[in-house]
C-alpha cells in the first residue's frame, strides 16, 4: 500500500495515495499531512496574511530581526558614547577657544558627521520597522493558509468515509490470527444509509484442522448473526449500535485453540 512515512511536508509523496490503495488507508493519509504540516510550522499559532510575493522577500535573509534590532541597539550605544567622548572635548575646547580658534572650526566638522550618522541611523531603524510590519503580515497570510489546508481535510475526511447504501457491495476481506474464544474487530466502522442492509459471510480455516467453528457479530455489544463458516443475513437496525446507523463487523473463534482464518464480508442495503 502506499502510506509514506512523513515528518515534514517535504516528506509527502505527490502520488500518494495510488488508486489501489484501500478506502481505510484514508484516515493515515490524512495524518501524514497534519504531521507534515505541524512539524514543518511548530509555531504557528495565528492568522497569517502575507502573500507569497510577501514572503518570498524573506529569501536570503540570514538574520533575525531580534538579531538586527540588537546591531542597532549596540549602535545607538556607541553612538551616545561617542556623544559623550564628544561632550567632554567640548568642554576642553571652550576652556581653550581663545588659543585654539582653529580647534572650534575643526569641531563643527565633527560635530557635522555625527549629525550624519544620526541621520543615517534614523533611517535604518525606519526601515526596519517597515521590515517587522511586512513579517506580521506575512504570518497572518500563512496562519490563513493553514486554516485553509484545515478546512480542506476536513472536506477529504467526509469524502472518503464508506458508506452502505443501494448501490454495489461494500467488500471487506482478508486473513487474520485469532486465539480461540478471541474477538476480533475486522473491519471499520460502516455508515448505513438506511436498514435493513444485507450482509453475507464466509470463511475457511487455514490452519489445519478436522473441524472448526466461528461466531460473525455486527457491533461491540456481540448481536450475532451467524453461528458457522458461512452465512447470510438482514440487519434491521434498532439494535444497539446498528440503531445509529453505524455497523462494525467482528469475528469470534469458537474452536479450542488458536485458528488463521480466511475471511470475506459483503454489505449492501436492501
């Protein structure tokens, strides 16, 4: 069968599943992409409103914001250091303007590109924000993805659920170990359109045995329908889980020791 075995999204086989692949596989499917989605956004817990041209503008990025508003941060800091380094030869040079009148004009100078380097960080702090503004939308688009790809599950569990209804035979088959007195579930749960359905049984011991016998039940409560290997019976509903419109279908090994038995159902509304 072709079930991948998934951690992240890129772990998703596109071909997946194959239209061999029985209906009960569904429900692992289904797993497999909640899996992948999860592991590859573990902190995700919002709306995200980017758009992919949004978030594509992250591509290349190499650091953090944290990371950039901590360059900054460190920036500002040696900049109100210089400041200071600035302010205590103020002070010297206005002790010393009347010998120094040279030293006045070359402090302007300096005085001049600090302004500029205050502008210049200015503007990069202004662009960052603008950076952090364009993130928050980028996760509110993605947030919004993953509610999408929710609701699209859950249109594909309802999709694949087996329903009995008047159209062909719902088929369960296929061979299982059972020790003797054991109770076996065999099948999933099936949703019954309306009763009665019919629903017809056979099977045969594989191992090697002069004689066996086995018990069909079609809910956890053991309403049995059958006593042998093979068998045919109407449903009619209004009992136990059968009343819900739901039927599971179970098989008891009423032989003294453990058997491996063959086994096939047909269900169809009747």
């Amino acid at each position: 069968m072709a079930v991948e075995s998934v951690t992240y999204i890129s772990d998703l086989v596109n071909t997946n599943p194959d239209g061999s692949d029985p209906k009960s596989d569904g429900d692992n499917h289904i797993r497999n992409l909640k899996t992948g989605i999860l592991n590859t956004f573990p902190n995700i817990d919002g709306a995200i409103s980017a758009s992919q041209a949004e978030i594509n503008k992250l591509i290349g990025v190499d650091e953090t914001v944290q990371e950039k508003l901590d360059q900054f941060s460190l920036s500002i800091s040696n900049i109100n250091s210089q400041l200071s380094s600035h302010s205590l030869s103020l002070s010297a040079i206005s002790s010393r303007l009347s010998d120094h009148s040279a030293s006045i004009s070359q402090l302007h100078v300096l005085i001049d590109a600090l302004s500029n380097s205050v502008s210049n960080n200015n503007a990069r702090i202004s662009t960052l924000s603008a950076s952090v503004s364009s993130n928050n939308t980028l996760i509110s688009l993605l947030s919004a993805s993953i509610s999408a790809i929710n609701t699209k599950l859950n249109e594909l569990s309802a999709s694949i659920a087996d329903k009995v209804d008047s159209g062909n035979y719902q088929t369960v088959e296929g061979s299982l170990s059972i020790s003797n007195s054991a109770i076996v579930l065999v099948s999933h749960q099936y949703s019954v359109v309306s009763f009665p359905i019919q629903v017809d049984f056979d099977a045969y011991g594989l191992t090697s045995r002069s004689s066996w016998s086995c018990s069909i039940w079609y809910d956890s409560n053991h309403n049995r329908f059958v006593r042998g290997n093979r068998g045919s019976d109407a449903i009619m509903g209004g009992v136990g889980p059968a009343s819900s419109g739901y039927v599971s279908l179970y098989i008891r090994n009423d032989y003294s020791s453990p058997q491996r038995i063959q086994y096939r159902f047909r269900l169809k509304m009747i």
